[in-house]
C-alpha cells in the first residue's frame, strides 16, 4: 500500500514540476495582421494587432493565430507530460 502512495506522490510531483516548466514556455504565430503569444499552460499572453485596415482579415488572422499558437503549445506539452511520466 506504501508503495503506491509512494508512486502517486511522485506522479504528483513529476505533474508541478512540468507545469512549471510549461509556465515558462511561450509560442507565437503571426503575419501580417496580427501577432498572438499563448503560454505553454494554454493561457494568451499577449494579442498585438498589427494592422486595422481590414476588419475581417484581422479577424482572419487572430483566429488562424490563436489556433497555431495553441496546437504548438500542445504538442509541446504533450512531449514534455508524456517524456516525463
């Protein structure tokens, strides 16, 4: 039974120590439109809109970005949950 409490508790802390390596971690996608930065927890940092002119291509953008950013930051975090464990 101590053997497996044992091994949820370093399960546990193997999970905060990668969090805390993904807290760190930032992934940007832009073009020409805007520029959008998500942190490795899948949180936005940051959404720089770079150029107003076109309504719906900066919609476009954002969009396209966000979705870029995201996949990276998954996939990154995936390989570093799975890596680890």
């Amino acid at each position: 039974m101590f053997d497996k409490m044992k091994e949820l508790w370093e399960l546990k802390k193997k999970a905060e120590e990668i969090k805390k390596e993904l807290e760190n971690l930032e992934f940007t996608s832009e073009d020409n439109y805007s520029s959008v930065t998500i942190k490795g927890t899948l949180e936005v940092k940051t959404i720089n809109i770079k150029n107003m002119e076109n309504k719906e291509k900066l919609q476009n953008s954002l969009v396209e970005n966000i979705n870029k950013a995201m996949r990276n930051a998954q996939i990154e975090s995936a390989k570093k949950t799975f890596g680890q464990l």
